[in-house]
C-alpha cells in the first residue's frame, strides 16, 4: 500500500489563540481536496483553538513536546495524557532546537517515544546532523546514532506507529535547503535503520524538513522515501503552506 503523504506545520512559538483561528479558517478552504495527512503543529496555548476548528476535518493536531510521565512534579511539563484529553493526536519529539536549546537527550526521548505511543499519541521523532557532522562525513552514523538510541523501548512492530522527520540541522531555519538527492539518501537510510530494527519500514512515514517552500517541495517530495515534510517558517502563512500541501 503507498504510504499516504504527511504534511506537518510545525508553528515553534509563534501565533497567539487569535492567530491560529485565523490560520485554520484561512488553511481550510485551501486544503479542501487534500488526500494527505495534514498536520499542525502550534504552541501548547493554541492547541485547542486549532483542535476545534478542524474537527470533521481531515486536519489532525500535535504538540511540539511533552514530559515522559504521565503526571508529577515537572514544574512547566505537560503530559502525553494532557494532549490526548485535548483531542491531540501527535506530537513532535527531539526537534533539532529543543536538542540545542533545551537540553533535549537521547536518554530522556528514549522514555518519551513509548510513553507517547502508550497513551495513543503519534510520535513525530526528529533526528538530523549538524554541518559539521555532515562536512565530516558522519551523516550516517550521527543518523543512526540518534536512531537507535530514541527507539531503544519501542518494539519493532511498533515503530509502524511512528512518523520520522529527517531534519539537517544546516537547513532549519536557514534557507538552505539538502538537495533532492541528499534528502533522498537520508531518508532511505534511515529506512534501512528502521528494518534492521524490525520496523514494518516499508510503512513508516518519513519527512524530510529545512527550508522546505513552495517552490522546492514537488521535487522534495517526489523523491521515493521521502513521504512528507515537516515545515517551519513557510508554515506561518495559510497560502504558502496550502501550496505543499498541493505539491504532496
Ligand atoms: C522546522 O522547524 O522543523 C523546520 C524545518 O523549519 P524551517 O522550515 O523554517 O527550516
């Protein structure tokens, strides 16, 4: 069976409650005919404005983290169970900025993947190299690193459950953009790590992510293992990020 397009939106911290109606209302309309997985991604405040707004639609929303447990004294966490009572259905987990900025582990992502599943949510794992790692020739190996370790408790016949979202820190946010052919070859390695970890891999959703625009998303995403993208600034704007929709 083709694996169905996901097109995700990851907002980072931008749009206030306001905001994000008026994205949902403008980016309906747009994606009307979609046959993809349209996926947005707001900050925690916004995530109910946009969960209303697109029930009996095909849109389906996910947070950007979570803690691992499902409740405790994690002063300004919010649980997997939290998201779930709100009608989430995904969240993003080991983006590249909360890795750098937050302190973000392997070890913790490797208890947050499971408890993510456990409570019926979508994992969206990120992995990418830096432009060192990529200037060094390490891509593979930084891939495969992150791979396994943020798997290590998730067994291999679930891992159909989870979405990967290659993202080369070098292009996040910084207008450059992998070639076709080195996203292409990302992501099918990525899904050769997946089979050797019992992955149905051939099931797996994997999108690639930096800089994707309208202008390069066709030929981003009609590369074979590519099978979405995850995306950030020209996800702000409804038209823009209706356009990769359209491209999917
Ligand atoms: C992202 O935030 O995951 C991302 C890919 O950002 P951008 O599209 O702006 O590079």
């Amino acid at each position: 069976m083709p694996r169905t397009p996901y097109i995700a939106a990851n907002w980072k911290m931008h749009k206030t409650v306001a905001e994000a109606g008026e994205f949902v209302d403008a980016l309906l309309p747009r994606i009307a005919a979609t046959q993809s997985d349209v996926v947005i991604c707001p900050p925690f405040t916004a995530l109910t404005a946009v969960v209303e707004r697109r029930y009996g639609t095909a849109v389906k929303v996910a947070a950007q983290n979570m803690h691992e447990a499902a409740s405790g004294a994690f002063t300004g966490e919010v649980s997997a169970p939290m998201l779930v009572e709100l009608d989430v259905e995904a969240v993003v987990l080991g983006h590249s900025e909360r890795r750098q900025h937050f302190g973000e582990t392997d070890e913790a992502l490797a208890r947050k993947v499971p408890a993510a599943l456990a409570a019926g949510l979508e994992p969206i794992l990120c992995v990418g190299e830096s432009a060192e790692a990529r200037d060094a020739e390490q891509t593979e190996a930084v891939l495969e690193r992150q791979l396994v370790a943020d798997l290590a408790a998730v067994e291999g016949g679930e891992l159909g459950g989870v979405v990967i979202a290659y993202e080369p820190i070098w292009a996040i946010g910084t207008g450059r953009t992998a070639t076709p052919e080195q996203a292409q070859e990302a992501c099918a390695f990525i899904r050769d790590v997946l089979r050797e970890r019992g992955a149905p891999a051939e099931e797996v959703r994997i999108l690639y992510g930096g800089s994707v625009k309208p202008a390069n998303a066709a030929e981003l995403l009609g590369q074979p293992d590519i099978d979405g993208a995850l995306v950030g600034g020209a996800s702000l704007d409804p038209a823009e990020f209706a356009e990769i929709v359209a491209a999917a």
